[in-house]
C-alpha cells in the first residue's frame, strides 16, 4: 500500500461544479485513496456558471479518510468579464501562497484551469520544494488562445508559451488525451516524449435517469448540439447551411446549453423555422435529449483539434448517437470516426455537404448501428481504462 504517500490534486472547479473534469477529479480521488494514497485538494467556491454559484461548499471539507477538500473563495461581481478576470488573476496567486505555506506533498497534480498560470505557480512551487507534479491537459494553452484571440500579442503569447513549457519541463508526467495533442507538445521540445502519456477522458455518466420522452414529437429528425455554445465550436456553420436554402421537412437543428456565442446564434437564425434552442438542462436531461437524436455535433474552430479533443465524443458514444463531426482534415479523431463507423467527418466549414447530411437523414439515407457504437464507447472509452493508465503512472512516479 501507498498509505504514505501524499497527494494534492488542484484545479479551479471540483465537484460539485459543473464542468466534466470537476467529476472527474472526484473520481481521481477516489481512484486514488483506493490505491491506499493521501488525496487532497485544493479548489474553488464552485463558479463554473451561474447556477453553481448557488452551491456553497465548506472551505475545509474533511473526508472519512481524514483527507480534506480545500475550497478558496471567488469573486462573484454580476459582470462577467471582470469577474472571470477577477478570478483568473485570483486564483492562482492565492494558490501560490497557499503552497507555498503549505506542508510539502509527494505528488501533486495540475490540471488546465486557468490556462497556462496556475500550472506555472505549481510548477515552481513544486520545483522549490522538490515535489513530484503530474500536468493533465485538457487543452493545451497559450497555442488556443492564440487561435481565438485571447493572447493575440506576439510578446505576451511568448511569454505565456515559455512559461508553459517550463512547467512541462518540471512536470515528471504529462498527461494529453490524443496523438495530436501529444505532437502539439513535440513541436514545442521533443526532449517531452518520455514523459507524455495519452490517457483520454471517459463518460462522466449521471447517477440519475431521466425516464420520460423529451420530445413529443417523433415524426422529426433532429440533430442537436449540447455543450458550452463558446468561441471554439464553431457553431454558426450549421445556421449558414440551412440559410437561403429550401426548408427541410420534418428537420429539426437543436443547441442545449449557454455560452458567450448564444446570443449570436439566435440572431443568425431568426429567419430559420427549424432551428430550436434550449437553454441549460440537467446532465440526465441532457442525455435524455442525446439519446432521442439521430446525431449529435462535435464541432471546432479551424485548428482546435490539435490542442483539445471533445469530450462530448463520449457522452455521444456511450447513448450509441452517431456524430457529425466538424474539424480539420487529418486528426485522430476523423481516423477514429471513420474507421469505426460512429458517424460522419466533415472538413471545416463545408456548409454544402452539411445542409445534403440534413437531407440524407430526413430521407433515411444515413444510417448506423447505435449498439455498435456504444460497444466501441466501451472498448475504447470506459472508465476502467483511465483507471488503470492513472493508478500505472502513480506508482511510476
């Protein structure tokens, strides 16, 4: 047993925030503590949206295990952008000090919230006290922000890559979750393969079951979009395939969820009779409505894919929901599509080819073997994996 051993997981959001890896850092915990280790961690108010504001946790939650969830305050101004402003400048520094003070951990863990400064003052504070870290990427930082306009400054972006990598070069593992993320890091230091390991997320299932139809009515097809509606998906091509078309019968185009580009897509689509919006639902819900789709959308900006993989991939996956995937050319991800038969790959902004998909499923011509896809989940996506491929690199560390 490793009872000995300490570990300090930190990231900005853990359960019972809502973003994927706020669960699974839960489970890591779990993972972990079964494998005989000393798991804390280090945390946030829960922040992620506006309803997990209304979430008030302990600042010091002590586990059965005598471990103790630590969770630091946030800045909660009505206005947005200056509160996540607030809050990415705040977090981090407050983590720095309160490491810095702390007692020394064996191993500590850092994952990509906030982007590239949070894992900076890990990184130093693990290389100050000789402390083992483990980098989790679930994308890799400044190189998207560069894309999106973020860290558009040439002197800033070479600032922030600098400081990323050197946090890499601190890091005894990092974790990625495809080939192509993996490669993203080479091109920044070869000297990082040794220490890279692939290990992609699995389905962060809900314990509850949301046992009613969504929809009423089964006479549409629908394709539908869940997820955060942001700056990275790319989601305006799917409005533009049906603009200045003829109208699909028994069509129906879904989003469910919210984000920083809703607005924009609603005004896009005023025009578009067939276009549905639902604001932000429970996870079963959620998959409630996944499940009931002929196909859900995993959909990137030009680039995306090299830096991030989705991670509703799964959650489609694991409902047997073929995918219409929208990305660049050459990726994992399309080999993986298209070598397993899970759905259909579309090169980046083809409105044509995506507005004839709509059609096609309409018309029955798209078809696929939903208990085939969720056997491919299984194999490929299971929780068991990542379990084993987690625990193999602690006891490597």
């Amino acid at each position: 047993m490793n009872d000995k051993k300490n570990i300090l997981l930190v990231h900005r959001f853990f359960y019972p925030d809502s973003p994927p890896y706020a669960v699974i850092l839960d489970d890591m915990r779990e993972i972990l503590k079964a494998e005989g280790y000393h798991v804390d961690v280090l945390s946030s108010q829960p922040s992620y949206k506006n309803v997990d504001f209304k979430k008030n946790e302990k600042f010091i939650s002590i586990h059965d295990d005598g471990s103790k969830t630590y969770r630091l305050p946030v800045f909660k101004f009505k206005n947005k952008k200056i509160r996540n402003l607030f809050n990415f400048i705040w977090f981090p520094t407050v983590v720095f000090f309160f490491l810095l003070f702390k007692r020394r951990y064996d191993v500590m863990t850092v994952a990509t919230t906030p982007p590239v400064v949070l894992a900076f003052v890990v990184a130093v504070i693990a290389k100050i006290k000789k402390v083992a870290l483990i980098y989790h990427f679930m994308d890799i930082h400044p190189e998207i922000g560069n894309i999106s306009g973020e860290f558009k400054n040439k002197y800033i972006y070479h600032l922030l890559k600098r400081m990323d990598l050197f946090s890499c070069k601190v890091a005894s593992k990092i974790i990625v979750l495809s080939e192509d993320m993996k490669n993203s890091l080479l091109n920044r230091n070869k000297q990082l393969s040794d220490k890279i390991e692939i290990i992609n997320n699995y389905d962060v299932n809900s314990k509850k079951i949301f046992d009613k139809d969504y929809f009423q009515d089964k006479t549409k097809k629908r394709i539908v979009y869940t997820g955060n509606i942001g700056k990275f998906q790319g989601l305006e091509v799917f409005i533009e395939s049906l603009k200045a078309k003829k109208e699909i019968d028994n069509f129906e185009l879904v989003f469910v969820g919210e984000g920083n580009r809703l607005e924009k897509l609603k005004k896009l689509s005023s025009s578009i009779s067939n276009i549905k919006f639902i604001p932000h639902v429970s996870i079963e819900k959620a998959r409630k409505i996944i499940s009931e789709a002929d196909m859900g959308i995993v959909s990137l900006e030009k680039k995306i894919i090299n830096y991030a993989y989705p991670s509703k991939v799964m959650t489609y996956l694991s409902e047997g929901t073929p995918i219409l995937v929208v990305a660049d050319n050459g990726s994992e991800l399309e080999s993986f599509i298209n070598e397993n038969n899970l759905g259909i790959f579309v090169e980046y902004n083809d409105s044509e080819k995506i507005y004839d998909i709509y059609k096609n499923i309409t018309s029955n011509n798209i078809n696929f073997d939903r208990e085939k896809i969720k056997k491919v989940f299984n194999k490929n996506f299971s929780k068991n994996i990542f379990k084993k491929k987690l625990i193999s690199i602690f006891k490597d560390i």
